[in-house]
C-alpha cells in the first residue's frame, strides 16, 4: 500500500472532527456571545420613550426563566430605530448584564 493511502483515513477522521468542534463552538457561541453577554428571543409588545421595550421572552440560558412581560433599556434610541422592530415582532437580542440592570446592545427581526 502506498504511503499516502495510509494517512488518508487519519487525516479524514482529524478534519471532520475539526469541523464538529468547530459547529459545536458556533451554537455555544450564539447563546453565550461573551463574557456578561446573553442572546434573548422573544416577541415584542411595546415600545416605550426613547430606548426602553417590553418584551415576552424565552428563557435565556444561565441567566433567567421565560418571562411573560420584562422591561428591557437599550443602549441608544438610533439602535431600536435601526432594527425597525413593531409589536408582535419576533426578535432577538442581546443583552449585557450591567450591575442594576439589562441593557440591550444589539437587535434584529427574526423572520
């Protein structure tokens, strides 16, 4: 058998288990995108002055319990705006967790 053949099946075996840790790193990392930063998924019931929104979310992995109603302060009035969120939206964001509060450093529209 030639040299080459015998490294095949090693060098397979080490590149799909490459791309498993690397598939399991991004699902970690969509719920846990750093240190203090949690990713929340919910539906969007108002939106309240400036930079403030009530939201039923999910439960939110290492920090909290689906809740039916929970305030939310974003960070700037220009990220909520950017968003283009409405009531009834389904949405997810992110929230970085402040000593008195939650705040919201990012949000999308999920379809």
């Amino acid at each position: 058998m030639p040299r080459a053949g015998r490294w095949a099946a090693p060098a397979l075996f080490l590149l799909l288990l490459a791309g498993f840790a690397a598939g399991i790193w991004g699902s970690y990392r969509a719920v846990f995108p750093g240190r203090g930063l949690y990713r929340v998924t919910g539906v969007l019931e108002a939106r309240w002055g400036e930079a403030m929104i009530l939201v039923k979310h999910d439960a939110v992995p290492g920090l909290m319990d689906e809740m039916p109603s929970m305030a939310f302060m974003v960070e700037s009035r220009e990220l909520l705006d950017r968003a283009g969120v409405l009531p009834g939206d389904r949405i997810r964001f992110t929230v970085r967790q402040m000593p008195d509060r939650l705040l919201v450093v990012e949000i999308q529209k999920l379809r």
